[in-house]
C-alpha cells in the first residue's frame, strides 16, 4: 500500500474510532453485574468489584466522574472511589445503558476466529491480575490501584477496533499469527495506525486519567527509554511488564506472535528479581480464575441467561425510566439558549483535539442563529487537498468526514483567505455540496472564514434561514468566527505537540529494533571472526590427525584399536565440517541469480533430501498453479535452504519420511510469490519457536544436531532477496513461508 493511501486509510480510521462514545461490555459481564440490579437497590459493593475487573464498565465510570466534575480525596483517582462518589443513581443508570457486545455470524464460510473478544479482555484481566502483584512489590496502594485499571484498559484500542471493524480486527489478527509477527506490525500493514495510537486517543477522548493514557500508548515501547521522572513512567514499566508476563501465561489472546522476553533493565528499574516473576506466574492463574468468576466469564449459558435477566430487569425498571424520560423531556423544552460564545468557550477543554472543538462551535453555530446544516473545515497547510469537515445537519448530530479538494479548486476562496466576509457558497466552493451526504440549499448556503492573525486556517459554511440579509450580521459573525478560529488554532497546535510526541515515542521503539538488529549482525561478524580463527588454528591440526590415524589404522591388526582409531578418524572429520559449516554461515558465497522457474528449484531441493536420508521417494504433496512463475535467485543456495527446511520437517517424523506439503501461491499483493512448506509432524512450543532461527540453537539432545539448518536457510534466502518466517504449534505442526520477489 502506498504511503498516502496508509495515511488516508489512517485517518479514515481515526475518524471511525472517533465516534465510538463507550466500549461494548461481554454478555457474560452483563450477566454479572445486571444480578446486583434489584428494582431502585444497588448491591454497591458487588457493582464496584465488577466494575473495576471488566474495560469497557472501568472506562465509562472514569469518563462519568470527569463529565460529573468528581473531585477525588486520594492523589490518584480510583474506580472505587468513582463509585462512591457518583451515587447510586448514576451507576444504575451506567451499567443498564451500556451496550453488549455481539458475535459476528459468517453465513458463507465457517472461519474460527483467529481473535475472538472475550480471549482478548481474559487476556487483559491477566495483565491487570499481574500488574497488581507486580505493585504489591513496587507501588504504593493508590499507584497500585491506577495500575491495575491501566492494564486493564492498555489494549482498549484492540477492543475499540474489533467492535467498529470486525472484519478488519479479524484480519489483521491473522496475518499476525501467518507471518510471525507483532499485532502492532499487522495493524500498521492494513490501517497505517496501530491500537497504542488508537487506544491514547480514545483514552483522551474520554478522558481517562493520565496515568492510564501514558499506560496505553506507551506500553509496547522500550522499557528502557520509560523514566522514573517521566509522568506515570513507573506504572507505564509495571503494564509493560504485567503484558510480558500475561502473553507467556497462556491465559487469553492478545493477538501478538512476537513475545518479548523480560530484560534485566526492566527488573533493575523496578527493583524486582527473577524469583518474584516467577512466584507471581505460580500464582497468576489462580487470581484471574477468581476474576473471570466474579465476571462470569466462565458460565457456559451466559447468553441465555442474560436475556432472561434483562427482560426482568425492564419489567422492574420500566415504570420508573417512563417518568424519568418524560422529566428529561419536560427540562430540555424549559432550558433556555445561551450565548453562542459563552456557550462554546465554556464546553471546550484543555484536552480537546480540533475536530471536538470544531463539533462544539458547529452546533452552537446552528443551534445560536437558527441556520440549517453547518460544516466546518480546516487547512492549517495551504497544500494540503484532503480536509476533514464537521457537519451538522437537521438532526443536530455532528459528524466528522474526509473531503478532497479538486483541482483546480480552492479549499479557501481567495477573496477570504486575508479578511473577513460572507460569500455565496455556490459560486466560490461547489465541490463542498458533492460531498456531503445530505442536502443543503445552494442558494442561501453561506461560507465564511476562519481567521488567525489575517490569514484564513478554515472555513465556516451554513445554510442561512433567516429572512434577514446574512451581510447585516457581518460584525456578529465575523467576531464569533475569530473566536472559534482562535480556539481551533490553538487545539491544532497542541495537536501537532502531540504528534511530534507520538513519532518520538515510534523512534524509541525503532531504536530498540534497530538495537536488536545491530546486536544481531555484531553476533554475524563475532561467528565470522571465530569460524575463521578456527579454521585457521584447526584444519591444520584436525589434518594431522586425521592422516595419522588414517596410517595407524593401515598397519593395526588389534580389534579394538582399530576400532578406537575409527572413532577418532570419524570425531576428527565432524569437527573439520563444524568449522566448514561455520564458515559457510558467516561469511556464504556472494550468490549468482539467474531467472529460473521456482519449480525447478524445489526439485533440486527435493533431490537433494532424499540422498541425504537415503529415501527412494519423499512422501512429498506440491500444490500450486498450472504455470509456475519464475524467480531470479542463485538456484546453489536457494536449493540448499529448501533442502534444510524439508530436512527439518522430516526430523520433526522419528522414522518416518513425511508427508510434507508445498504449496506455491501467485503473489497476492504485486512483486511477490509465496511458498509454503507444511509438515504435522512434533511442531515446536513458543519458546523453542522463537529460536529455532538462531544459528547453534537446537530443541535435539546434546550430539544430535549443530542447530544450523534454519538459521543457514534464513541467510541464504536473505541473500537472495526473499524473507523466511516459521509458524509452529506443539503437536500440529510446522510451516515455513517463504517470500520470494519477482
């Protein structure tokens, strides 16, 4: 995908998330907490030990307490402490108007879910459980308290996408688990923008304590660059933690296929040892055990009895929520207008981005001249063609679309782009009614700019209903649009110190890539010195040996020592090809491509394994296209990597010679072709996985295998422009993907 194309698609993204008010909560959680709903009584305490172990209940109390101006006593604000002082009445109203999340029915095709939702929040629950412990060690009451609710809530940007793009989320999650990689990695690859982003977003848009939105967005990133002195850097470093702990537990998905292993700067910088994890994983599936009961994550008829529970609980409730409704009417008919620029300057935050501004100026823009629909854009960059627009039509409901300016139009007439006047839309910017999804009436649509310092950042553009000629109202208009301006302006600013600290923040995560990768061509050039240094300080020696027992085994007649010089003959020739093999790893021939079809390359690599296990024929199963396509690649080296490969597969057979399938699929996306080579054979556990493309490394007994064959074929088809990822499950199998460019 190009890269405007991943930063529109990002942005589409964003907008989408963007109308997301709460998360949807699980049946089985609705179940729980509807059952301490009897009538007008709340059970306060059984609602606030459900609410603070499910997401989408702990991140609607912390948005009700900032939208009900709560002042917490405690220096960090707490679920609990939410609870109590919102009152019973709100909290009922809360968990009955929150929304259940549904499965998705794919009639055509029965897919497993690669992700289902409720693995993913069990997977959050896990992170929460051990961030506790984790504070227990680290944190004082109140810190631990904010960190058990920022692990829940650190993959809310998952939740956020698998409810308003479920097909997406589904995707995405399994093109993490074929190609090996992180679910960060996949999201970037299909949306241009990945949950940390999302989820920081979302958090803000409600938000959500700060310790909590640092918690979400920078979980994922190096452990090392997260200081003390940074806000919340401590408990950020327990998430980051608690999320390594709970993905090697097993309990719930979280839809990563690159676990990271736990440092030992990040057990220095919390103060904790090997031993504590250790007791804290001994002890974490009892805790999230006892959360997924209290949640009722593990009742099998949760469905059903939801419903039942539901329909009681309207019965009970209805008589009471048809008078409250009807107050509600009878209130909102007897307030009264306010001013436009007192109404909007008071609803503004601090933390709000451009867009929430925006929607807040649109509506008391409507609602303060009585116009009809309203939209208002922004162009802080003269080049910029791609806008986003707030609409507000009849219904009162803002929305926020992507529109493209066509050229050779302007996105800011140029008889406003310097002063303040109000001109006819219809004939200065007729591309504006194209690309709106409701009408607006092109001869009394009025388009007005947005100011800051004489130069034009936007437009204001409103159908004018009043009888009254819109010029008369030129001074009123032209102050309210400089105040919204002014507000408009100073948001995107703040926007833009945000993104720069978002890009800081994807920096120090590719640092650390980079890190890992320098440490690992370092590791290249050490293997390089040594296999150099040994075949220089060896081959010499192991000559020497080899030729004189060679001799002495020419003239002994003893058995036994015959025997014994056999022995030394063969360990001394094992030896010379270890060095062989090292130097072959380190420092392979530069490779000499030539354009040949793939098919005759997986021959070559089938001929060669057969000699090598002295079979007659591989039990060998090759699925792919009429016409195979061709690749320009050194035939040597790319043979003896497949060779490995299937040499792998047939070790993973004690005794046996397959089957093995290779399949070769035409490039899906242009410029490349796969091929897959799949066995059922033992398969590999997720630490064996992730080293079984490390040169020495082996799952074999001591003496059996050097732990060459994977890391030899990755180096070989890496110098033949073509990527290797492997795919294991104990018991199930393995899969090797190969990529190879055309």
């Amino acid at each position: 995908m190009a890269k405007t194309d991943i930063s529109t698609t990002a942005r589409q993204v964003e907008l989408i998330i963007r109308q997301l008010d709460s998360l949807s909560t699980l049946p089985e959680v609705a179940t729980a907490y509807l059952a301490t709903v009897s009538g007008n009584k709340l059970d306060k305490p059984a609602i606030t030990e459900i609410i603070e172990s499910d997401a989408a209940l702990t991140a609607k109390v912390f948005a009700l307490a900032y939208a009900e101006s709560v002042s917490f006593d405690a220096e960090k604000p707490s679920v609990k402490e939410a609870v109590a002082k919102l009152g019973a009445e709100l909290i009922r109203e809360l968990i009955l108007s929150l929304k259940i999340s549904q499965p998705r029915h794919c009639p055509s095709k029965q897919v497993e879910n690669p992700l289902p939702v409720k693995a993913l929040a069990l997977h959050c629950l896990t992170v929460a459980c051990a961030a506790n412990e984790i504070g227990k060690l680290t944190l004082g009451p109140q810190d631990r308290s904010i960190a058990f609710s920022a692990a829940l809530l650190h993959d809310i940007g998952k939740l956020a996408i698998a409810e308003l793009m479920p097909r997406s989320f589904e995707k995405i999650a399994a093109d993490a688990i074929e190609m090996n990689l992180s679910y960060q990695a996949a999201e970037q690859k299909h949306l241009g923008i990945d949950h940390t982003i999302i989820g920081k977003r979302l958090a803000e848009k409600w938000h959500l304590p700060k310790e909590i939105v640092m918690a979400i967005w920078l979980h994922h990133s190096d452990t090392e660059a997260i200081s003390d002195n940074m806000t919340a850097g401590k408990i950020t470093q327990v998430v980051a933690l608690a999320d390594i702990i709970a993905n090697a537990s097993g309990i719930g998905i979280s839809g990563s296929c690159d676990h990271q292993p736990i440092t030992p700067e990040i057990l220095q910088s919390l103060n904790i040892t090997n031993e504590q994890i250790e007791a804290i994983k001994r002890s974490l599936g009892e805790k999230v055990e006892t959360k997924s009961n209290l949640l009722g994550l593990t009742n099998p008829h949760a469905r059903t009895a939801y419903s039942q529970l539901l329909r009681e609980t309207a019965e009970k409730l209805a008589a009471d929520y048809k008078t409250l409704a009807s107050g509600n009417r009878t209130l909102a008919t007897a307030t009264a207008h306010m001013e436009l620029i007192c109404e909007s300057l008071l609803a503004v935050k601090p933390e709000m981005d451009t867009i929430e501004v925006s929607e807040i100026f649109a509506a008391a823009w409507q609602k303060h001249y009585q116009t009809g629909p309203v939209c208002i854009y922004t162009q802080f960059d003269p080049d910029q063609s791609t806008l986003e627009m707030v609409t507000v039509d009849d219904s009162n409901e803002p929305k926020t679309i992507l529109v493209n300016v066509p050229a050779p139009a302007d996105a800011i007439p140029p008889a406003i782009r310097k002063k303040f006047a109000v001109l006819k839309a219809s004939e200065t910017s007729k591309w504006i009614f194209d690309q709106l999804d409701f009408e607006m009436c092109k001869s009394s649509t009025m388009i007005i700019p947005l100011l800051v310092r004489q130069r034009a950042v936007g437009a204001i553009v409103f159908e004018h209903r009043s009888p009254s000629d819109p010029s008369d109202q030129s001074e009123s208009l032209s102050a309210a649009a400089s105040i919204a301006a002014g507000v408009i302006a100073m948001t995107g600013i703040c926007r833009d110190h945000e993104t720069l600290a978002e890009q800081f923040a994807d920096l120090l995560g590719q640092l650390k890539i980079t890190r890992d990768k320098l440490t690992e061509a370092r590791s290249l050039a050490g293997v390089a010195e040594m296999a150099a240094g040994a075949s220089h300080e060896l081959n010499n020696p192991l000559a020497v040996i080899s030729g004189r027992t060679q001799l002495l085994m020419d003239i002994e007649t003893d058995e036994n020592k015959q025997q014994m010089l056999k022995q030394i003959h063969a360990r001394a020739g094992e030896v010379s090809q270890i060095v062989e093999d090292l130097m072959e790893f380190a420092r392979p021939a530069a490779p000499n491509p030539v354009t040949i079809s793939i098919e005759e390359v997986i021959g070559s690599a089938v001929r060669q394994t057969e000699e090598q296990y002295n079979l007659r024929k591989l039990e060998l199963n090759l699925e792919s296209p009429a016409e195979m396509p061709a690749v320009n690649v050194d035939i040597d080296q790319t043979a003896a990597a497949i060779k490995n490969i299937l040499s792998n597969s047939l070790d993973s057979y004690p005794g046996e010679n397959g089957p093995i399938t290779i399949t070769v699929d035409m490039p899906k996306e242009e410029g490349f072709v796969t091929v897959r080579i799949t066995d059922t054979g033992c398969g590999m556990d997720t630490p064996t996985l992730a080293k079984a493309m490390q040169p020495f490394f082996s799952a074999k007994p001591a003496g059996r295998k050097r732990g060459m064959g994977l890391a030899h074929a990755r180096r070989l088809l890496n110098l033949n422009n073509a990527e290797l990822n492997i795919q294991s499950k104990p018991n199930h199998g393995t899969t090797a993907t190969i990529k190879f460019k055309l």
